[in-house]
C-alpha cells in the first residue's frame, strides 16, 4: 500500500489526476455505447476500464518532452498523455479532424504533438519502435525518456525479446512497463509463462528490476514510475510489473470474461477511481465540492467530443495518399 502523506503533488494537481482517470473511463463506456451502436466501426474496440491508475500514474511522472508508446487499448493512455479528447473521438469515427486523420481508427492512434506515437496492433510491433525512439534519445543526448507500455500477452512475443535485449546493450532510456491485466486474451499468465512473475524477466537482460507495483493504486504507480524514469533517463533501461485488471473482454465482442464474476468483483472491490476518491477524502477532508464538479465536468468533455466527432468531415478520396512519402 502505498503512502500518500509523501506525494509531491499538490491538492490541484491530485484532482486534475483523479479528473483524468475519470475522463478516461467514460471516455470509454461512451465508445462501447457509441460502437455497439454502430457510430464507430472496426473489427475490434479494446477498452481501458479497470486499469486507469496504471497509465495515468506512469505517464504522470514524465516530462512533457518524454515520449510514450503502446499497443491497441490505447485510447486511455492518449487521454493520460494530453491528447485532445474531442480529435481522439473524431479519430474513433474515423473523421478527417481525428488525431490520425481518420486513418488510425481506435487500434492506431497517435498523437505527435503529445509525443504519443501510438497504440499499434500488432502483438509487440510497438517495442523494437520504442527502442529506435530511445536510441534517438540517447544518439542526440537530449535527456528524453521512452515510457513503452506492454501487455502481458506480448512478452513471449520474440519482439519483447529483441527489443528489450538491445536497451540493455545500448543503455537506453525506456521504461518498459507490463500491464500485467492476468490475460492474453483469454489465456491466463500462468498457462503461458513458465515464469509468470514478468518483472523477473529484467535479469536477463541485465537491467533494473523494478518489481511488481499494484496497478489499481495511482499513488503506487506513481511512485514506482517516478524512481523508474529518472533511473532510465540517466542509467539506462529498467522493467515494472502493474498488476491491474480489465473489465471488458480482451475486445467488447469477447464475452469469456462474463465467466470470471468472482474474480471481477474482487478486483472491483479496488476499482482504481473508487481507491483514488478514497484517498482524496482522507488526505483532504473538505475536498467533497470538488469532487462532486468532476462528473459533471467530464459528461460534458465526453458530450462535446461526441458532437465535434459526428459533425466532423469524412476523409476525401485526396487524403488517401496524404502523408505518403514516396
């Protein structure tokens, strides 16, 4: 359990973060609503609800200049990295006035003016990138950290492997954060590592092993993240566990999750915005009014991103081929 009495942040800044966590979570049950009733399309749509005090308390302990990169269910974490909310709708609509023009979708956004350089859905396509990103980093010693987001399901991916291997030969400065959420898709960690306590997997790299953190506390991520990134922007690479939970099916047309009713309400019994509030209310006893503004706060964010999506053009038969190089 982590210890709030020695947070750096300030009241301001801890209901910014709580406002966030909130933002990301409706952000996404609207998406969920929106895509079953077909105003946003695509195979597949992987929501970040359970696991938002991962990302919002990593990506807190970077600088605006650091970079951050993960895979498909990465709506949240662009959220988290300062994207803005009404373009990561339009983009879900597959909008001209979306972050990726239209073209990225919800398993592709990027973002470069926040330095998010993507949610990629190819199973640990994203880790050799953050590796080149931090190599640039180092190359030009310009102090920037790479924070790269994982899942559990891609670190038997031969990319985890090749990726994480060269940080260590190079000494780069990325995070490599596992979001370990107890699945790859629907096969339990245990079935598919032979040592299923990821973080261990840092001494054979020969790098900095950062444990496991609990990845439904803000606070305890943070803390963890901010030793993390000031580690790897002078040392080198380091490896963190957060163990957190989905409460969606690896996509919204998975259902197996509705098996797992028990195991759900436990982790829900630590629902990161439920522990957050909590928190708030004994660290600031009169902090009420201020929490009672962030609903209604974020309903109308979420409200507006809506009407700025459906009113926003489509993409033309010119922008096929804007942004091609050659």
């Amino acid at each position: 359990m982590s210890d709030v009495t020695k947070t750096t942040l300030t009241r301001a800044e801890l209901i910014e973060v709580y406002h966030q966590m909130v933002l990301i979570r409706r952000f996404e049950e609207k998406c969920k609503e929106l895509y079953n009733a077909r105003k946003i399309g695509g195979v597949y749509l992987h929501l970040y609800n359970g696991q938002e005090a991962t990302g919002v308390g990593a990506i807190k302990a970077l600088k605006p200049t650091d970079h951050v990169i993960t895979a498909y269910r990465d709506h949240g974490i662009a959220i988290a990295k300062g994207a803005d909310v009404k373009r990561l709708m339009a983009e879900m609509f597959g909008k001209r006035t979306g972050v990726s023009g239209g073209k990225g979708g919800s398993m592709h956004l990027a973002d470069v003016n926040v330095r998010m350089w993507g949610g990629y859905a190819i199973v640990g396509g994203h880790l050799p990138l953050a590796a080149g990103i931090a190599l640039k980093s180092k190359y030009n010693d310009d102090g920037e950290v790479v924070l790269c987001f994982i899942g559990d399901g891609a670190t038997n991916n031969g990319y985890f492997h090749e990726a994480l291997n060269l940080s260590a030969v190079w000494d780069l400065p990325v995070v490599w954060l596992i979001e370990n959420n107890l699945y790859g898709m629907g096969t339990p960690v245990e079935v598919s590592s032979g040592q299923p306590e990821l973080h261990k997997r840092a001494i054979a790299y020969g790098m900095k092993d950062f444990g496991r953190v609990d990845g439904m506390d803000f606070f305890a991520v943070y803390e963890v993240a901010q030793q993390a990134v000031e580690y790897a922007r002078t040392s080198g690479p380091v490896l963190i566990e957060a163990i957190t939970y989905r409460y969606e099916g690896h996509g919204v047309s998975d259902r197996i999750y509705m098996k797992r009713v028990e195991e759900m309400q436990t982790f829900q019994q630590r629902d990161p915005l439920v522990v957050m509030e909590s928190k708030l209310r004994a660290m600031f006893p009169d902090i009420e009014p201020e929490l009672a503004q962030v609903e209604p706060s974020v309903a109308a964010i979420v409200e507006e991103a809506v009407r700025f999506a459906e009113e926003s053009p489509t993409p033309t038969a010119e922008d096929l081929t804007r942004n091609v190089y050659a």
